[in-house]
C-alpha cells in the first residue's frame, strides 16, 4: 500500500495489476510513501475523508501474468512449479490454480496472495475508484490528486516483452479453467468472457 497524508490518499495494490509502476509513480511524484507489507490492504487505520483506489484486470491476462511470472522466469520462488502438475503448460497452471481455491489458506502469504482473485482481495473495502490496468494511464490521470500531471506511467514489469500476448495462451481449455478460477471478477469489474474482446495491448503488469 502507498499512503499520502499530504495528498489524503490511499492505494490498495492489486497484485499483476500495475503495483511496481504505480508504487513508483506515486512515491516520488505524488508525495506518497510505502504503508505496511508490499500488497497490504488492511484500511482499517485509513481516515475516511481519504480517496481510497486500487486497480483491476482483465482476468484472462491477469492469469497469464500470474502464470508467467511465477513458473516461466528461470526460478521457483513460490514454488509452485513444485505443486502444479505441468508448470510449462498454461492450461494446466489454471486448473490447477482454479483447484486450489479451497486450500488457500493452507499456502503461504506470498503464495495466497496471488492466487486469489481480485474480487475476493478487494472484498468490501470501499474504494472511491478502481482503475483499469488496461486503460491505466487516462484513468490514473483523471484521479483528483492527479489532475493530468502524469504524461506515462513507467513499465516496471520484469516480464515485459519476454511473453506472447494473453491471447496465444487462451485455448478453449484455458479459458475455462481461467473462468473457474476468477470467474466473479469477470462480473465485478465489467469485463466480457470472450476473449475476443481480450485486445493486444497489456500494460506492463
């Protein structure tokens, strides 16, 4: 979470959702400063005349992202090349991962976190605005505290440019088993299940 009391805001980050370059943004340009663990959401301390956000996306890429990131970069930080039956294969990373839903809390913190679908992360915290990882930049300018100042949000994202687009990994199977696994984002945040309307232009998240 970054904090600002100056500017009176809060961000809840959303993991693969555009955390690294929003940390940074805010950090050095909008009077912000790290608030408790990387992905903290507890608001319970926040005041509430603050402006309270967080980002969402699309799940289909947010999935890839997840899956990439964790089992595709040379390491196994979260171990879960360990516990997916077919780490190299998407759609079996996403049934898999659908099928942990109900062990959660048998993972670790780092583990839990980002397997769990945005919806059940954000929860009822009540957030004045959500931003779309998909149209980040127009949609982090319109903030109040913001105002159009910020021309290009930077791309931190270690992965980018090292994977295909979302879509090349989104089988009939895969997406499915994506539907499975975060099928109330879908809802909650207004996004289509098919996958045409997927487009081919991911943020660096």
């Amino acid at each position: 979470m970054v904090i600002s009391g100056a500017l009176k805001y809060a961000f809840v980050s959303t993991v693969k959702g555009g955390t690294n370059s929003l940390y940074q943004v805010l950090v050095e340009q909008f009077q912000g400063e790290r608030y408790g663990d990387f992905h903290c959401s507890d608001v319970s301390r926040i005041p509430d005349d603050w402006f309270l956000f967080s980002t969402c996306r699309n799940p289909y890429s947010r999935a890839v992202s997840i899956w990439y990131s964790t089992c595709m970069r040379g390491k196994d930080r979260y171990a879960f090349r360990q516990m997916c039956p077919q780490p190299d294969c998407f759609e079996v990373f996403a049934e898999w991962a659908a099928s942990m839903q109900s062990q959660l809390a048998k993972l670790g913190e780092a583990q839990k976190q980002l397997l769990l679908p945005q919806s059940a992360r954000h929860g009822e915290i009540p957030f004045q605005r959500i931003l779309r990882v998909e149209n980040l930049d127009q949609e982090f300018n319109s903030l109040p505290f913001v105002g159009n100042r910020c021309e290009n949000l930077p791309r931190l994202n270690p992965t980018q440019g090292q994977r295909e687009v979302a879509s090349e990994y989104l089988t009939d199977r895969a997406q499915a088993a994506v539907r499975k696994w975060m099928d109330a984002d879908f809802d909650r945040y207004g996004y289509s299940r098919d996958i045409t309307c997927l487009g081919t232009r991911e943020h660096a998240a």
